[in-house]
C-alpha cells in the first residue's frame, strides 16, 4: 500500500479520534507523518500506538497561538525537508445552549479553536506548499458547516467558516498547483460526540435514527475521505466541500 508513498503529513488534532485514525492510516500508505496536539500525554500515548508503524514525529502545540503554530511547520521542515499534506483538524465543540445562553467566553473559544487555529495554519503552512508546487491541504469542518443545528451556535458559525477560509485559500493557491479541500462529517464515534451527547440529552442509538443509514460515522470512514483529498489520486479537486454523513444531506 503506497498511496502516499515519500509525501510528508502534518495532522492537528492528531492525537484525537480523527486524527489519530487519519495517522495512522497515513503510515500505512506510506506517508512521514507529524501529529501536533495540545497536550503532551495525549501526544505521547499516541506515539506509543503509533510509533512502530512508520516514521511518525509529535509536536505539542495550541493551534491558536502563532508562535506554537510557526513551530510545528518548523518542526517538521528540519525533521522531514516538506509538507505535502496538511490536515488541518483540530477542534473544539464547545458548549451545548440556545444562543442566547451562550456566553462570550464560549463563543470566542470556540472560534479561537475551530476559525483561527485553521487560519494559523492556512497562514503558515502554504508558504510551503507554493514554494514547492504542490500540496493538499484538507480543512476538517463538519455538517455544522453546512447546515444549521439549534444549542451549538458557535460551533455551528465556526465550521461555517471554514467553508470560507477553504474556498478562498484554494482560489488564492490554486496557480501554485496547492489544492485546498474541506470534508464535512455528521456524527462520529469519538469523544467529542460523548461531550455533545451529553450536552443534549441524547444517546447515540436514538441520535442514529437521524441518519439514513441508521449509524454513526467510525473514525476510518473519515480517515479514507482524507487519503483521497490527500494523495494524488484527487489532483483535480480544490475548493470543494466532502460531505461524509451517512446520508444526512439527502433529507
Ligand atoms: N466527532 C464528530 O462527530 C465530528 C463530526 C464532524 C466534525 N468533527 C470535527 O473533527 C475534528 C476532530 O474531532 P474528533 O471527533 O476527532 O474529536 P477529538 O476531541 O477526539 O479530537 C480533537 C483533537 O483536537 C485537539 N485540540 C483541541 N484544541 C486544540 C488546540 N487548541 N490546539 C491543538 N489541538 C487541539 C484535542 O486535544 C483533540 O486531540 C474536529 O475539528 C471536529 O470539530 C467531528
């Protein structure tokens, strides 16, 4: 398997479900991967599952902070020499109330996570990939990008605006032969759907019925999304939003 044979990974979030499973998949295909995260523990129990798979490097960083952020580009430069893919999925879903109870502090976490992180990102990781010619970058935002849904008002406007941020990079990269895709998924089998869960009263089998083919995302449905959008197999395809729903954006 060599879908990503000799290209170099940074993944956010890499220590979380999504991007955990997307790592390692990562590996397998053949891909240098650098997994950047908030907190070290999570980044060192990952390395310990991973580490044996591949050539896997962790960096700890806040994505929202720029100097943590120029880092992990740095990082992986002097470690690995490029970036060929950048899989721009940390977040954050904040807290489950009507908007009017929601509180600033909430709303300015979320978009601190969820818009500038991804910004920061965008920022300074193309320089690389239009000096170079070539990249993927896959932006995670989420059917909340797409559609509205009532109590998660900041998570919903933040993953509407990375549907922005991924449509006007890709314009702005495109001439560089950098495409910039963003993949949209409904509910998955993660710790974040434990906390919205939680949040709304809810459990996953009655959730489920809300979704035509009756289950939840699993962390690799996503992470073969973002094998596509990452290798070469998809060179024709920027700007363009992936929805991975189950269905949910037939009803
Ligand atoms: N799980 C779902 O149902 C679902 C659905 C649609 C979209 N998403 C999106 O997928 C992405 C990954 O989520 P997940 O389900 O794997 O959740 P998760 O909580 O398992 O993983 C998120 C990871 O991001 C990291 N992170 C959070 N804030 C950070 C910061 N400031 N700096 C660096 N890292 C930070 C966390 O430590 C965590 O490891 C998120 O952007 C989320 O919004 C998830």
């Amino acid at each position: 398997m060599s879908r990503l044979a000799g290209k170099v990974a940074i993944i956010t979030g890499g220590a979380g479900g999504i991007g955990k499973k997307t790592a390692e998949l990562f590996l397998k295909e053949g891909a240098k991967v650098v997994i950047v995260d908030l907190m070290q523990d999570d980044l060192d129990r990952t390395m310990n599952e991973l580490s044996g798979q591949g050539e896997i490097v962790a960096v700890k960083a806040n994505v929202t902070n720029e100097p943590e952020v120029e880092n992990y580009v740095k990082q992986t430069l002097e470690k690995f020499g490029k970036i060929d893919v950048f899989f721009n999925n940390a977040g954050i879903e904040g807290k489950v109330a009507p908007l009017v109870d929601q509180k600033i502090e909430d709303f300015d976490q979320v978009m601190s996570v969820n818009v500038r992180g991804v910004f920061l990102g965008l920022k300074h990781v193309l320089p690389h990939m239009i000096k170079q010619k070539s990249g993927s970058v896959i932006n995670t935002s989420s059917v909340a990008g797409l559609n509205g849904s009532p109590d998660v008002s900041p998570y919903i406007a933040s993953k509407h605006a990375v549907v922005g941020l991924t449509k006007t990079a890709a314009l702005e990269v495109a001439e560089a032969n950098v495409r910039v895709n963003s993949v949209h998924p409904s509910p998955v089998n993660t710790r974040m759907m434990r906390s919205l869960e939680s949040g709304m009263k809810i459990d996953e089998k009655t959730l489920s019925k809300s979704i035509p083919l009756g289950r939840y995302g699993e962390t690799s449905d996503i992470a073969y999304l973002v094998l596509f959008l990452a290798s070469d197999e998809s060179t024709f395809i920027t700007g363009s939003q992936y929805r991975i729903d189950g269905g949910m954006g037939a009803l």
